[in-house]
C-alpha cells in the first residue's frame, strides 16, 4: 500500500482568508491547528516557524491562532522542529501538544510514544500532522539553486519557495523562476534517499499538495484521533472539502509518487546494506 493505512481520502483547503492568504496550497495544517487550539484539543503545538533571513527555518512553539498563521507556508530546509519538544512541555509548561512534522521526524515520535523512558514528554502528544515529503535540502544546497540556478544573487532575495507542477518555485519581485525538480537530485540530505514514506503514513492526519487542484491540498485521515479533528473542523466551517479525483493527476499521482519514493529509495537500502553501511531500524 503505497499510500500507507488511510481511513479517508479528501481534496480540502481551508475557508479563512486569513490562513489561505498565507498559506501553501489549502491551509490545512494551519486551519487544523487553529480549530484545536481554539477548541482546547490541544495547548499549544511545534512547528517550523518562521525562517529567518537566511531562509533557516526555527522551531517554535506556538499556542495562538495568530501565531500559527505567522509560522504557515512550507520550508524546504529540515528543521529540527521536535527540539522544541522539551520547551513545549517544560517552559511552556504544556499537557497537550501538537505537532507538524516530516515523515522521518514522525517515525521517531512514535518510537518515542512506545519506549517508556521517553513518554514524560510523548504521552503528552496528542495530535501530530504530516507533511507529504519527498526529499529535503540542505541550506547550502537552496542557496546553490537560487545562484546558480535561477540567477538570484542569493537565496535571501527570495520571498517564498514552493514545489509544483514538476518544479523547485523560488519568488522573488513577485515573480516566480522555477528550476525541474530532476535537476535538484543529488542536491538533497544524504537520508532523503533511504526513507520510504512519502506521506507520513504514521500521522494522525498528513497533507500535501499532491492529487489536488490548485489552492486544494490532498488530506488523509489516519487515525481516530485525526479523524475526529479534521472531520470537527469541516463541521465547524473551517475547512470544505471535495471528493478527491480518481483521475490520472489525482489519487493515482500520489499513489505513483508514493510508490516511486519506495522504489527508489528501497534499492538504495539494498545496495547500502550489501556494503555493510548502516541504516535505520524500521518502526
């Protein structure tokens, strides 16, 4: 199963304009959020807040509806968001924590969620949504593709970064230059190129733009718990959604993309273990 367990599968964005103004794609993570803050299913959450000027994104701890619309939009650096973990419980002094992660960082959130030494923090997660990831890239990396690339005289010129329609998208001026995704391989973090999971099988919920229409993102319920949020927020109003397309550019892309990632990524696995290399213990 390409895709992972799944309970649902929705095209979705979110109907504030506050969020979809600031948001990548349909503002799902953010709407989410916002709907458990102000509903009290959660205290506070951790996420990649907002890069500094170098485009380095920070984790941050935020137990606002403002302050996650200040963090919203997609960062292509990884952030090392569950650092912010022990802050969220004992500065913050948090019982119920949200968080948005990648794939990999999801994995080893529930690996804490089962090792007891690790559950004076973990047993105080309560909702965690994942972000669809194929791969991510060093700073030196993005700076390499604004320069070189694209022409910028640096990756701080830019003023958003997105991934689409085949393409790495840097903005800047209001104009976007965009570089073919197949150029940027080779760029990215050495252990991109072992992880199997495409779109946070391990979430209670995972989102990305992928098999959805412009401004729509693609959502997966996966759990009880993420089921309950995401179906109590389109309730609420906060989130509409569509019945995702069974067409060639819809579900059956993600699931292509998906099984793409395992593929490629699992023959890499093979030839790293044939050199006695190590490699991480699957959940």
């Amino acid at each position: 199963m390409p895709l992972g367990t799944y309970k649902e599968a929705l095209s979705a964005r979110a109907t504030d304009s506050k969020i979809t103004d600031v948001s990548q794609d349909g503002g799902i993570v953010s709407a989410l959020l916002c709907y458990a803050l102000d509903e009290g299913l959660i205290e506070g959450a951790v996420v990649a807040g907002t890069p500094d000027e170098d485009w380095r994104p920070i984790p941050t701890v935020v137990t606002s509806a403002d302050e996650v619309i200040a963090a919203a939009g997609t960062k292509y650096s990884m952030s090392p968001t569950l650092s912010a973990l022990k802050e969220a419980t004992r500065q913050y002094g948090l019982e119920k924590v949200g968080v948005v992660a990648t794939p990999c960082q999801i994995q080893g959130l529930r690996k804490a969620q089962a090792y007891p030494f690790a559950r004076f923090v973990s047993e105080k997660i309560k909702l965690i949504i994942g972000i669809y990831c194929m791969e991510n890239f060093p700073m030196a990396s993005l700076d390499t593709f604004a320069v070189s690339k694209l022409g910028f005289d640096s990756l701080t010129d830019a003023t958003k970064m997105d991934i689409g329609k085949g393409k790495f998208w840097l903005t800047k001026d209001g104009e976007d230059s965009g570089l073919a995704i197949k150029e940027t391989h080779g760029y990215e973090q050495a252990g991109c190129n072992i992880c199997m999971d495409y779109v946070a099988e391990w979430s209670d919920v995972s989102t990305g733009s992928v098999g959805s229409p412009d401004g729509w993102s693609t959502v997966l319920t996966r759990t009880d718990v993420g089921e309950s949020v995401f179906k109590a927020a389109v309730d609420a109003g906060l989130i509409e959604t569509k019945p995702v397309s069974d067409e060639k550019f819809g579900l059956p892309m993600l699931e292509k993309l998906a099984k793409q990632k395992k593929d490629k990524n699992g023959k890499e696995r093979e030839r790293r273990a044939k050199l006695g290399l190590p490699l991480p213990v699957e959940y």
